[in-house]
C-alpha cells in the first residue's frame, strides 16, 4: 500500500517569512495530493489540492508542488500570519479510488512567532 | 463544519465496557468515515461507509464495529474499549467516491480516553 513521510514534524517561522513542508509518497500510482490544515480542537480542512497532471497550483498566499519522478510534493505559505498556526497534513491517493484509499502523512505543527 | 456533528465530544470509560460515538450529518452525502488520530500515526481509516447499510474496513479495523441505518448517521463501537483505543476519532464525508471533487469534510472529534 500506500506510504506518506511527512517532515518537518515541527516548524517554526517568523511572521512574515515563508514556510515549506514536503512530503514523499511510494505509490507510482498516487496522482491526487490534498492538503489539510487543523487547527486546535477542531477537524482537518481542505486547503489546496493537486493532482499529477499539474506541476505546481496556487492559492493566495498558499501554493502547492508536485514532482512526479521523484515522487514527492510540497506545501509553501508565504507571508506567514499567526492564523497560519496549525498542524498540517498531507495525503495521496489513486485517482481511480475513493477517499477510502486515501493515506496521510503524520503531520507538520507549525508555529508563527509574532 | 459542513453540518456533520460528532457526539459526545469527550469521554472517559473503562477497559471492557462497549462505547458507542455517534456521527451525524445535514448535507445527504452518500459516503462516510471514520478514522482515529493518534500522534506520529497522522489519520488512520477505521471503516466507512457508501451507503445505507454498505460499509466496509479501513486499515485499523480491529476491534471496532459500524452501522449505517440512515444516510444521516454512521456510528463507531468499540465492543470492548482497551487503553490502545484511547484516540481522538474524526468522522469525516464526502458527495462522491472515486472523483476527483470530492474532499473530505470532517467534524471536530471525538475525544475518547479508556482507563
């Protein structure tokens, strides 16, 4: 099955500085990568996704990378905001499956210091 | 939230007894989750579910059962709660399976702690 590495397992940044987490994935066939912010005490949310036919996507201040070959993708925050303080997840997937195939990484706490 | 509730939002209870969390959802998606957040493990599938009466196992079925007599209700047993199922439980949907635009929406847990 599926394996997702997911590092830093912390970071820390200065408001303002620019923040970048990446994450490997094992199966060739993945080709779905979503992102999920949680903040504390609350669920996972969807902030941005990509799939392997697009090598980068951007959102605002949030923007997302993909290299097929090397199997590996990566979340960028940039101007980083106190909001932006919040554990992060990433996830791969098949495109032919379900959320059920889904596999996550264990997660990035990241730390805005003011 | 995307009107999905999960209850109780914590508990406490002790090795053996059974425990059962309730997930509930107001938008009609036809498929439901249920995964357990533990540190360094992220989010794991306990078992979900496509359907009323349709489910099926994640990968860490053991020990936990659901049942889905509703679309609205998908519900998680632990028969015989064990201190290696002391975890924060998601339930999370989503409107469609394998497609592309469907993300997941979860609700803000479950706080379980087996004494």
């Amino acid at each position: 099955g599926e394996n997702v590495e997911q590092h830093p397992s912390t970071l820390s940044v200065q408001e303002g500085d620019s923040a970048v987490i990446k994450c490997t994935y094992s199966d060739s066939a993945s080709n779905y990568f979503p992102w999920y912010k949680q903040e504390l005490g609350k669920g996972p949310q969807l902030i941005i996704d990509i799939r392997s036919n697009v090598g980068e996507k951007k959102d605002q201040r949030i923007a997302v990378t993909l290299n097929k070959t090397a199997k590996h993708f990566s979340l960028h925050i940039t101007e980083t905001q106190p909001e932006d303080s919040a554990v992060y997840f990433c996830a791969a997937r098949p495109v032919n499956f379900g959320n059920e195939k889904l596999t996550f990484g264990t997660g990035t706490r990241l730390t805005i210091i003011p | 939230d995307a009107g999905i509730t999960q209850s109780p939002r914590h508990k406490v209870t002790e090795t053996g007894t059974p425990v059962t969390l309730r997930c509930h959802q107001t938008e009609n998606h036809r498929y439901m989750y249920w995964y357990r957040q533990d540190p360094g493990h992220g989010l794991r599938l306990i078992h979900y579910s496509y359907g009323v009466k349709d489910t099926d196992k994640g990968e860490v079925s053991d020990g936990y059962s659901v049942s889905r007599s509703k679309t609205e209700d998908f519900l998680l047993t632990l028969e015989s709660a064990t201190s290696s199922q002391t975890s924060v439980y998601f339930c999370a949907i989503s409107p469609l399976g394998a497609a592309y635009n469907s993300p997941l929406h979860f609700g803000n847990g479950t706080r379980l702690t087996v004494t």
